[in-house]
C-alpha cells in the first residue's frame, strides 16, 4: 500500500451513497427543536466527501458555496465530473487533510460536515481536522460529524482487530481487499466454529458476523479494514473538539429527539436527574447502547426564548417526499417498534398527500379541529424527516436557482444508470438535496424525457438498454427468461412508479 493513503484503503473505490445528514437544510428543524439558534449557510465544507454524491448533490440543489476534499483522485475525479456537469461551481479536490487545510484560497465556513471519516483516521489527521475546525468554522457555525462510538462498539471491537489482522498477515497484498475481506470473514467463522469463550460470553457476535457476509465488500472493506479505526466515547469527543470552542448541540439523527421511542419512563427521569449536559448524553449512550453517533456541534451555542423558537418551528416549511400509502404509521427506536398515533399523524399526512409544501403552523392550522396541537405537529414532523417521509423545503427564490444546476446533474446521472447500478439518487432543489430513486426509476424517467409517455412504451425503453447487455430481470428470485416476461414485469413497475413516484419527483422538481 503506497504512503499516500496513510493506511485507509486505497485500491477499491467507496460506495456511491448518499448521506441526508449532511445537508445544512436539516440543521435548522433539528436546532429548532432543541430551542438553539441556527446559522444561515452560505459557505459549507465536506471533509472525505469519497465518491461526492453529497457535496454533488448538496451543491446543485442549492445556492451554498461548496468546497471539499477527498484523498482518493478516482472518486476526486468523478466528483469532479459531477460538479462540472451541474455548473454549482463546488471547488473539490483531491488534497490529504494536511494539505487541504493549509489552502489560502477557502473561505471561512458556516458548516462543516464529516460522515464516516473521524472513527477511520488516524490522531495526527484528527488533530488537523480540529485545528482546520478551529480556524475556518465561523462563529455561530456548525459541524455534523459522525463516528463509531462506545459502548456500542465495545463487544465487537476485538473480532474487528483479528479480522484485521489476518487480512494483513495472511491475505495476500496481490490479491485484492476483496478476497482478503472474503479470506478474513471465512477465518472468522471457523473460529467461532471452535465456540470460544468470548464468544459464549458475547453471543451477539455470531449474529454479527453473519449480517457482514451479505453486506457489500466494498463498504466492509472501507468500514473495517483501514489500519486506523476507533470507536470513540462521546466525553472523548467533546475533550477532541474544546481547542476548536466547539460545544455540542443536539443529535443530527432526528429520531434520537423522541425520548418515548428510545428510552423508558425509568431511564428518561434518570437522565433528566442529571444536571451536566457531557455527561448526560454519556449515559445516555449507555442506556441505547449506542454505536453510531450523527451529531451536531457549534461554535458559540446560543438559544432561543420560548417566543422565538416557537415563532421559528411554526414557520418552518415542510414537503411529503414519499407516496402517502408507503408511509408506515409505525417508528423504529432502541425500543423496538412503536405504533404512531393514528388520530395525529393520519389528519397530517392525508393534508399533506398532495405534495404541497406548507409550514409547521400552516399544517397546526390546518388540524387544529381534530385536536391537534402544534406540539403534535412539530413532533410528527420529527418523526416523519427521521424516516425519510418528509423534509425541510428551501425558500422559492432558492429553489428557482438551484433549479437549472439540479436538472444538469440529474440528466447525466440518469444517462450513466443505463449502463450502470451505481447511483441511487437525484437531486431535488426543493429540498436542497438528494432523493432516492432506483436504477429502473431512473432509466422510466429517460425513456419520459424522450417523449416515452406510456408505461408500455416506457418498459419497451428500458428493455432495449437491457437486452443489449444481456441483462434480465429478477422476480420472487427467479430470472426472467423471455422476452415477453421481461417486458411484462417492467410494464407493471413502470405502471407503479407512474402512479405512486412521479407525483413525489415532480413535486420534488427532480422532473418537470
């Protein structure tokens, strides 16, 4: 491994995900419910942006100047494709921290954000993150970062070192990550095979392994085979963070703002019996035995009055980003599963089934008759951003401008999904960000932009990009042999997709 990845892994490329945490447009609702005062973004920063479809499509889908940095030049490199392509004028490079943050040429920033970098890196390069934070986050700025973290992390911490481990002794350099990830994995199990004692005393672990043989090799080797690697308590965070005066503010996971579907009654009065903020949250990680954290920080918290805050949440503007049918009325918190309350959230959601954006108070308003409070509302909103059912919707001046850049990108990435499973989604200059939208939507809303209008002449479309590279479809499991069940089973998806997602995309202005 050569000396310029400094030890992360280097010869296969990272995912092309995309991460909803790290648009600025989410900071405000989130701040907002925490009663704390958010900055407006005009300059922003994604350290370790990997393949760049966050910064990409952050960038397009709104006015903020972007800067960032990825170490790799393959995944620099088409980032910046990405953002020559949209015109967002996004200045991407593919410099090493050390080098990046000494640039003379970077403005101060409002916002800065790191997903999956911290916990991968080494000291010296965290130490240089801190001191850019320190220099270039303005006052009042905000940082999201997410880490691994304790006590989450604390079971299977070990297993990852000798996965590691093998990887580097016995896996051969020349035979790629992906067979020295398959080669670790295969160790494993065989060990386990032998029931050690640490894993009669950790029973988890087995489960654990099981979940990483079906995950992508490429997202295993990025996550567990870097040679820096280190789950962090939250109190070492903060110790990390206090030379750049930066405090914690609040969960950038929204869902982590809604006690009752994460703690119980017992452990929520045990916490609020604790007066120190730091060490608050620390127990809380205990209580959730917490093993990610997506947090925000801020330079110089200041909070709102009760006056202003709740002036603020009623003027917040919200949009349904997905079809009212797929809407579960049911949440996912440590607890488990819990039911939502169908007097409250079907009055709201069936308002807001017509994809118009409205504000919290426009909405407080609108289901006041049925008893509805605006506590319940902001609350449900809450929810319904956390499951990826609404967001937070820019300004309409914003969404004009954005609007020519998001259609740019959006073009190029659906004409690269004819040969390629890559990318999963597009940019909405609504929402100042990406919405998912699968290869074969993808491909539909080609065959729409050429004039294809009906789902036959659509799935027609998509089968001629198919066939010409030998590919077919599966169904239940089973490929689609002919022709004619090929045709059939896209014709069905494209009538769904007509029916069900169109309406979410053009509201969305993903498509006209």
């Amino acid at each position: 491994m050569s000396d310029w990845t400094s030890g992360y892994v280097a010869d296969i490329g990272y995912t092309y995900g995309y991460y909803p945490e790290l648009n600025p447009l989410r900071v405000k609702l989130a701040f907002l419910h925490a009663g704390m005062v958010f900055p407006d973004v005009g300059t922003a920063c994604e350290l370790g942006f990997g393949q760049g479809m966050s910064i990409n499509l952050h960038a397009a889908a709104s006015t903020t100047q972007w800067c960032g940095t990825d170490f790799n030049p393959a995944q620099a490199a088409f980032a910046q494709d990405a953002a020559s392509v949209s015109g967002s004028a996004a200045r991407l490079y593919d410099e090493a921290f050390a080098e990046f943050a000494q640039r003379d040429d970077l403005p101060d920033f409002d916002y800065i954000g790191m997903h999956g970098i911290w916990s991968w890196i080494s000291d010296e390069n965290r130490g240089v993150i801190v001191d850019f934070l320190r220099r270039k986050l303005k006052v009042g700025g905000v940082l999201y970062i997410s880490y691994n973290t304790l006590p989450g992390w604390g079971a299977f911490a070990p297993m990852r070192h000798l996965m590691t481990e093998h990887a580097r002794v016995i896996g051969a350099e020349g035979n790629g990550i992906v067979n020295r990830v398959n080669g670790a994995i295969d160790f494993t199990e065989k060990l386990l095979a032998t029931n050690p004692s640490y894993s009669r005393a950790n029973p988890q672990i087995a489960e654990r392994i099981n979940k990483i043989k079906t995950q992508s090799r490429h997202y295993l080797a990025h996550e567990y085979f870097n040679r820096d690697w280190l789950p962090m308590h939250f109190g070492t965070m903060a110790e990390w963070l206090e030379s750049a005066k930066l405090s914690y503010a609040c969960s950038a996971h929204y869902l982590d703002h809604i006690d009752g579907v994460n703690l119980t009654a017992d452990q929520q009065a045990f916490l609020k019996d604790i007066p120190d903020a730091q060490l608050r949250e620390a127990v809380r990680d205990f209580m959730v035995n917490q093993q990610f954290r997506r947090d925000y920080w801020v330079k110089g918290a200041r909070r709102f009055n009760s006056l202003e805050q709740a002036e603020a949440l009623r003027a917040q503007k919200v949009i349904l980003i997905a079809h009212r049918a797929d809407v579960p009325l049911k949440v996912n918190g440590d607890l488990g599963e819990a039911s939502m309350s169908e007097a409250v959230y079907t009055p709201i959601l069936d308002l807001m089934a017509d994809y118009r954006a409205r504000t919290l108070g426009q909405i407080a308003q609108a289901v006041q008759e049925q008893g509805i409070s605006i506590g319940q509302v902001v609350q449900a909103a809450m929810v319904l951003t956390g499951g990826s059912f609404m967001a937070a919707v820019q300004a309409d001046v914003t969404v004009n401008r954005a609007r020519k850049h998001t259609d740019k990108l959006n073009a190029w990435l659906m004409d690269k999904s004819r040969g390629s499973t890559d990318v999963s989604y597009l940019a909405s200059p609504v929402i100042g960000g990406g919405v998912t939208v699968g290869r074969f939507q993808q491909l539909f809303l080609l065959a729409l932009s050429q004039g294809k209008k009906s789902p036959m002449e659509q799935a027609g479309f998509v089968w001629q990009i198919l066939a010409a590279q030998g590919h077919k479809l599966l169904k239940e499991g089973k490929t689609l042999e002919t022709t004619e069940e090929n045709l059939a089973e896209l014709t069905a998806q494209a009538q769904t997709f007509a029916e069900k997602r169109l309406p979410v995309l053009r509201a969305l202005q993903v498509v006209s």
